[in-house]
C-alpha cells in the first residue's frame, strides 16, 4: 500500500513537470509586404514569444479599461471609420494597463536634473559620454553611405541625424521601456489634460501596427508613446517617416528608413541647407547672466546684442538672421550661446533648449572625434 502511494505520488509530480515545461513558439510577425519585422527591434522580450497563451475569447472589453465608456466609444470609431475587427480590438484593450500604476523606473533626467546651479552639467551627462560617443562613431561609420544620400536629397547634415539618433535611443540601444498600448489607452481614456491629443495618438498607433503587421501589446516605447530609432509619435510616424531603403514599408525600427525619416522631418520643418552654423557661445559680461529673457523661442537682433548688450559671439559667425539667445546652467557660472535658424528647427523636435543643444553638441563631438 505504501508503495503504491509512493509510485502515485512519483507520476504525479513527472506529469506536472512535464506539462510545466511545455510550450507553444510564437513567430514573428509578418507585415503586407512579406517583410519580417524582428521582435528584437522592438524591445519585445524572447520569454514573451514562448508563454503559452489563455485561450480567451474577446466578445467583451476586460481588463482594467472595462466599461470606460470613452474607449468603449473610441473601439466603435475604430470600427466604422477603418473597417478593425472589434474582437480583436477588445483583445488588445482588455490586455492594456493603467500607466500609472505600472512601477517606474527612474530615468537619467527625471533623478538628477533640477533648476539650478549645475542643470546643463546634469542633463549633458545623461547624453554626452565616452560610450555614446563611440556609438555614434559606430553608428555613423557603418551607415556613412545612406547617411550621405539623406544629406544629398534634403540637405541636413549627416552629423545632426546621428545627434538625434543618439539622444532619443543612443543608437538603437534603448527604444524604451513602456508599452506603448499601455500609455496611450491611459494618458487618452481617463480624462487627462491632453486626452484628445493621445486619442489621436491612439488611432494612429493602431493603424501603424496593422499596416507594419505588429501586434500593439508588444510594442514598446517612451513615456509619451513615441517609436523607433527616431522616437517618433505615432502622427509624427504618419507625417514624416520614408522608406528609404526601397523595402516596401516605412519601418522606424530600421536605421535606414529612420536616417532618411529624420532629415525628412527636419526638412519639412524648415531645416536651411545654406545656413551652416547651428550655435556658437557669446561672450557677456559677469558669471550669472539675467539681463534678457533666454531659451530657444527667443529672438534677437544680433547687432543690438552686441551694440547695447556688449553681447557677441566668441568666434565668427556668418549667420546674419535674428539668434536665439541660449542659457546654459552651470555649476559656477552661466553659459550663453547664440543659436541661429537651425538651431530653432533642431528644438522643434523637442521644445527645449537643453535638448537642442545636447543634439548640438553630441552631433560636433562625434564629428570632431571621427575625423
């Protein structure tokens, strides 16, 4: 008797352990174009291609989002307005979180910059260092060719393509770290100040996803959504991204199309191939400088700087338009560049002067260092 008990025991714990260990692959999707899109590029994880899944079936909105009358709403638009099955949209919304609640990891920025003594020294760290230069020597050396050919058809400097490259993901190392379903459904169905905005984020994102062949509860982003090598929103995707490869598709997470999408952008917004400085630093009197108002919206007369500022660039400066006057935070004194037309279109990408100049910056670095 005791034997029998034993040997019960014994296949019991063989059929759990099998059954444990078995599962189902999943393959990588593949878009209209018969064109792989790699689960790597995504920032999607191996374990998530090898979890067997629930069989469920979606007639109804689960999950955290269920009886959100707005989304509920926004699935009907969805499905009138571009013909998307409701089932499988009810899949996708019923898997979405509240990102708000998922734990945050702090980031470089948001855990040391401030306002304050030291603010330029801080954020310039989070960008400006020994690795991602070397990237951006990697980066530039190995696509020096298509980098050439998106400078010859929309004139922006290969340099100020591998700057944006390199701040947005530090050259496809990092794509982010959020779902991008989850923070869209969330900053676009609870009511936030720039709910219509992420609403219009959403139905964009959902169109990218079907036309890309990409399941949206795998995709991966920032903070506010944005994709691929380039970190561009979902419309900015829609307005502005190329296919410069010739493949069939405009695809952000290949650094070929998103080479030819960044210099499309920046021509788009205004980028002046014939105005060849983008900043230079002034000079001013004192250590603190608070005698305008600074930051890369301002405008400045470069001849009234100088006649009754006593405000000038440190070097020559061929530029003759109206300069923006740049700030930069120091430990122990000030900074002042002035930033010409390009530098204004550099900002259009992120509305900040200390983004504008770690793009600046980074882009002559990895240039001057590259020879």
């Amino acid at each position: 008797m005791k034997k029998n008990k034993i040997y019960s025991l014994t296949l019991s714990l063989s059929l759990l352990f099998f059954s444990a260990c078995s599962t189902k692959n999943i393959e990588p999707k593949t878009n209209e174009h018969n064109k792989t899109v790699s689960y790597a590029n995504l920032g999607i994880s191996d374990s998530n291609k090898t979890q067997t899944p629930k069989i469920v079936t979606y007639d109804e909105l689960q999950g955290e989002f269920q009886g959100n009358y707005q989304l509920l709403e926004f699935i009907d638009m969805m499905v009138t307005t571009h013909n998307f099955d409701r089932k499988e949209l009810n899949r996708i919304f019923s898997q979405a979180q509240n990102h708000y609640y998922i734990p945050q990891a702090r980031s470089c920025i948001s855990s040391h910059i401030y306002r304050g003594a030291g603010e330029w020294d801080r954020y310039k760290s989070c960008f400006i260092y020994e690795r991602n230069i070397q990237r951006g020597i990697d980066f530039w050396n190995k696509y020096s060719d298509v980098l050439q050919r998106a400078e010859e058809k929309y004139g922006v400097p290969a340099r100020y393509i591998v700057g944006i490259i390199g701040i947005e993901t530090a050259y496809g190392t990092n794509f982010g770290k959020h779902r991008v379903i989850d923070v869209l459904t969330t900053k676009s169905m609870l009511g936030g100040r720039r709910a219509a905005f992420y609403t219009d984020e959403l139905e964009k994102f959902l169109l990218i996803s079907r036309d890309l062949g990409l399941d949206p509860t795998e995709v991966m982003g920032s903070t506010s959504g944005a994709l691929g090598y380039g970190q561009f929103m979902p419309s900015s995707y829609i307005r502005f991204a190329v296919d410069f490869n010739n493949d069939g598709v405009a695809d952000l997470w290949n650094a070929e199309d998103a080479i030819g999408s960044i210099a499309n952008y920046f021509a788009k917004n205004g980028w002046n191939p014939y105005v060849h400085e983008v900043a230079v630093r002034a000079k001013y009197r004192g250590y603190r400088f608070s005698k305008l108002k600074t930051g890369y919206n301002t405008k400045y007369s470069q001849y009234k700087l100088k006649r009754k500022h006593k405000i000038k660039p440190r070097e020559k400066l061929h530029y003759r338009g109206p300069v923006s006057l740049v700030k930069l935070n120091r430990a122990s004194y000030d900074e002042l560049w002035l930033g010409t037309h390009n530098f204004r279109v550099i900002t259009t990408y992120n509305h900040s002067s200390l983004y504008g100049m770690a793009v600046f910056q980074l882009a002559e670095e990895i240039k001057r260092r590259r020879g």
